[in-house]
C-alpha cells in the first residue's frame, strides 16, 4: 500500500477516488434500474403484478442460491479483477433489454434471465467490494472509506428513482436500461485505472468448497461480535423487510395518501442513509467506533413506534422521521459492523466471512416480507406494522449480551486477536 495514503485523509488516496468513483457509477445506475427494469416488463412486455412480483424476486435470488459459495470462490480469485468481470457482465445482460426492444426480439422470460443473472454477478461484486477496501486504504482509514461508500450507495439510493423516471419518460423504459449498462461499464473504466497491485488471491491451497463455506461459517460462529452482529442484523432486517412489503399499501389506502405523497415519503430513507453516511466518521471519531455502532441501534430503533400512528394529516412526518431515523441508525451500524469485519477477520477468510454474513442477514428478508403479508391479511396493515416495529426494538438484545458495550474503539478487538 502506498505510504502516502497511511498518513493523509482518505479522500487524498487517488486510488480510493478511483474506487469511490467506480460506486458512484455503479450504484446510480442499478438505483436507476429498481425504476426502469420493472417498467419495461409493464409499459413494453405488459407484464401482470405476478410477473412483476416474479422479475422483482429473481433480482434477488442469487443472495441466497449463490452468497455462501461466492464466498469461497472470490477467495481463489483477484479482488478487483472479480469487480471488473462482474460489472462488465452487468454491462452486457442489462445492455441487451433495450437491443431485443429495438429488434422486437424482447420477451418477459428473457427479462427473467438478465434479472437472475445481473443479480448473480452482483453477488460476487459485492463480496469483493467489501474484501478489496482494506487492500486499498490503511485499518485507520476504513471507517471513514466505509462511510464514503455509504454516502454514495445513500444518494444514489435517494437520486436514482428520481434520474430513473425522468429517463423514461424522455427515453422509454428500455432505452433507460441502456443507461444502468453504461454505469456499470464506466464502473469498469474506472477500477482499472487504479495503480494500486491487484494483490493475489489469498486462499493459495484453494479450499474444497463446502470445506471453505463452512470456515466462513464458523468463523462467524466463534467470534462473539460477529454472532452478535449476525443475530441483531438478521431480526432488524426481517422486521423491516416486512415494514417494506406493506409501506406502499399502507401508505396509499390505509392512510390514504396521493401516489405524489407516497412516493416522497418512500424517498426519506435514503435521506437517512446519505446523513448516516456524512455522519458516521464525526460520530466514531468522538464517541468511538465500537461505541457508535452500539448507540445506532439503541437511539434509532425507538423511532418506530413513531410510524403506525401516521395519519393523512400533520402525523404524515412521522413516517418520514421513522425512515430517516432507521435508515440513518443502520448507516452507522453497517459502517461499523462492516469495519470490524475487515478489521479482525484474517485476510484469506475475508471473503468467505462477508459473503456468510451476507448470506444470513438478507437471506431472511423474503421471510419478513412473507411474514408481514400474511399477518397483514389476519388482523389488518396497521397493527402489523405495531407488531414489527415492535419486533424490530428486540435487535438491540444480541448486542446487550455481547462485548460491544463495554468497548469504545473496534481497534480493542483486534488487540486483542
């Protein structure tokens, strides 16, 4: 690693600029495809809501049939190398939507393909992603490189619906699906202008495969953090995940909100997230980053029960509160969660750990929105959303029985290993 880039700001390091610049491109155009990718299955294919339910659940069914596995495999490969070949294969299946559109060639089960296969590749690029950032920046910088990411997944996550339904309103919807290739091939422009080695794959006796998915496993398993870490993710995300399924219903017929209303209120969490991303680094930097990681999901969680008490009147900013507070809180947790991670967690094990991790925390997400339809359709949307947000305050308890609260800073932790 450059010496350069140990003893100044991490924004001074030309090659996380680079890489930074690469998530930039990246995640505008993917938050653009949540918008344009289901419209052209309805305004091009006229696709049915079962359809549309069925593209929208491909998109992210490779976490589950391939996140422990990829794991293992970016191991055995070049962290960078792996983000190139992910991207450039988004470039290519997400660049033929809008060429089978012009040749008339476009049909429903071929956007079912381009969504699983897009979605695997990004399972691997988001693997390597998060194994790549320590070879790049020194242990003292990851905590502000990881909030600078979020910063860029937060804003793209806020802009990109918005940017989404401009272009298809001027362009169509698949010639805007041109524009989520073109972010991910300026994704691979970008990363291969870093002058920083490509280091080698660290996993050099290239572990059998269900021998490495169990080490990743285990490896969470024994560290008493990383469990805490796992179990207060998992029963947060399936909770909100349910919140998810039912906001749109809820906000439009139960409170009974204009779609203008409900689609600005949907924006809010990605305010959450930018100001969780511009926040985190001052945070840690004062209170610690273990300490930060703790107060995110002990200050935020509260806030839920703020959201089932929405009305169409002046209580409509509860909504928008809950989903700023939430977003913002777990901004904070996944900076320092995922710090922690590269912080402890040996090198050649980084991969198969992250994508463990990955596996468990959003492999139940389907569930809590399962959960949250079938609960909704018994006793009604309201009260479903009292019982999850009330689910949601129990994330909290891993931790409380975990070492984090008596930590300050997660460096403690790798004193100790």
């Amino acid at each position: 690693m450059d010496p350069y880039a140990m003893t100044t700001g991490v924004l001074r390091n030309p090659d996380f600029l680079r890489f930074l610049s690469s998530h930039v491109a990246n995640e505008l155009g993917a938050n653009i495809s949540r918008v344009a990718l289901p419209l052209v299955a309805v305004l091009a294919l006229h696709a049915g809501p079962a359809e549309v339910g069925v593209l929208s659940s491909l998109q992210t069914a490779a976490f589950l049939l391939l996140g422990l596995p990829a794991g293992v495999w970016v191991g055995r490969m070049r962290k960078r190398r792996v983000m190139m070949v992910s991207d450039l294969a988004k470039f290519v299946l997400l660049g033929s939507i809008p060429v089978a559109s012009a040749l008339g060639l476009l049909t429903i089960e071929m956007m079912f393909v381009v969504a699983l296969l897009a979605g695997g590749a990004q399972v691997f690029n988001d693997v390597a992603d998060q194994t790549y950032l320590p070879d790049l920046i020194s242990a003292a910088q990851l905590t502000d490189g990881n909030a600078k990411l979020e910063v860029v997944r937060a804003g793209a996550f806020l802009a990109g619906p918005g940017v989404g339904g401009t272009l298809v309103q001027l362009l169509s919807a698949p010639r805007t699906m041109l524009a989520t290739a073109l972010g991910a091939l300026a994704s691979v422009l970008l990363l291969s202008t870093i002058r920083a080695p490509d280091k080698p794959p660290a996993d050099v006796e290239r572990t059998p495969l269900l021998r490495g998915i169990g080490e990743g496993l285990a490896y969470v398993w024994r560290n008493r953090l990383l469990r805490a870490f796992v179990a207060s993710s998992a029963i947060g995300n399936m909770c909100v995940s349910g919140v998810l399924a039912l906001s749109v219903l809820f906000l439009a017929e139960t409170v009974q909100l204009s779609p203008g209303a409900v689609g600005a209120l949907l924006m809010s969490g990605g305010i959450g997230g930018l100001l969780g991303g511009l926040t985190s680094n001052w945070v840690a930097q004062r209170v610690g980053s273990a300490r930060m990681t703790w107060l995110a999901v002990t200050v935020g969680a509260p806030f839920g029960l703020l959201l089932p008490m929405t009305q169409a009147d002046w209580r409509v900013v509860f909504f928008a509160l809950t989903s700023i507070m939430i977003s913002w809180s777990a901004t904070l947790m996944n900076v320092g969660q995922i710090t922690y991670r590269q912080l402890v967690t040996p090198e050649q094990l980084l991969g198969r750990v992250n994508a463990s991790v990955r596996f468990m925390t959003w492999g139940i997400m389907p569930l809590g929105a399962l959960m949250g339809g079938l609960v909704a359709q018994q006793v009604g949307v309201r009260q479903t959303l009292w019982v999850l947000m009330a689910g949601r305050l129990l994330a909290f308890v891993p931790l409380l029985f975990s070492p984090l609260p008596r930590m300050r800073e997660f460096s403690e932790a790798r004193a100790r290993s």
